[in-house]
C-alpha cells in the first residue's frame, strides 16, 4: 500500500476502507471515528463535509479552509464515552500541521461529540493555543 492511499487521519488504513465511506454518507459509529473523519475532511479540504457533520447550534454559515496548510500527523489523547451505544462523547486530539513556508503548527483540542437523528455531529471545542515552530 502506498502512502498516497492511506488514510490522513493516521489509522494505517486505506483511505477508501477508513474515512472515505463517511466523507460519501455512511455514519460515523462513535465520536472518535467522527473526529478523525474530519481531520481527514480537513486534510482533503472537504469543507462541505466538515459543515454537514457540525451540529446546527454552532456551525457557522460558511468555512473557509486555510489552504498554506497540510495536515501531517494526527494523535489522539483521550476519549470519554462516545462510543456506538453513547449520545455524547468528548475526543482530546493533537494535530499537527506545516505551512507552505515550512512552519510547523500543533491544535489541540478537547472536542465534544453528540448525536442527532442517530449520526454523531461535532458540537465545540476547548481549544489549547495554536503552538507555531519554525
């Protein structure tokens, strides 16, 4: 398997057995596949994605994608609840990220995750500074 089939949100799996099937519709089974689902909606510039799969109360009308940025490496910290048989669920991730210039950036975040309807959406996030390296 070749580097450019597998999946951005660092599962070791082909992209189309990984995030790809949620990305074209299929649910999410817990909020940790969701939140890696839009790592890798974010490292694709699937900007649709991302507001489809963000919860009505807080998504914003429209998302503009940093595109100097490439999403390189995904780690995640801690889950709580969240699982297929959960109605929420928190992710803590750290995602790191180079510009075209080479700078390094790191998010961290401590996301939390609900259903709607059935289908896990993001809802906010406590976020840590935007740590830049250079």
């Amino acid at each position: 398997m070749s580097a450019v089939d597998r999946c951005p949100c660092g599962s070791r799996r082909e992209y189309a057995q990984c995030c790809e099937p949620f990305h074209l519709g299929n649910p999410a089974p817990t909020a940790e596949a969701l939140m890696r689902s839009r790592y890798s909606a974010f490292a694709r510039g699937l900007a649709p994605y991302l507001l489809r799969t963000w919860h009505p109360a807080t998504r914003p009308r429209r998302l503009g994608l940093d595109a100097d940025l490439t999403w390189r490496a995904l780690q995640i910290v801690d889950t709580v609840d969240g699982g297929p048989d959960d109605d929420s669920g928190v992710v803590e991730f750290r995602a790191v990220a180079r510009t075209a210039n080479g700078e390094h950036h790191m998010q961290h975040e401590r996301s939390t995750f609900t259903r709607i309807d059935g289908r896990w959406v993001y809802v906010d996030a406590a976020a840590g500074p935007l740590l830049h390296d250079q």
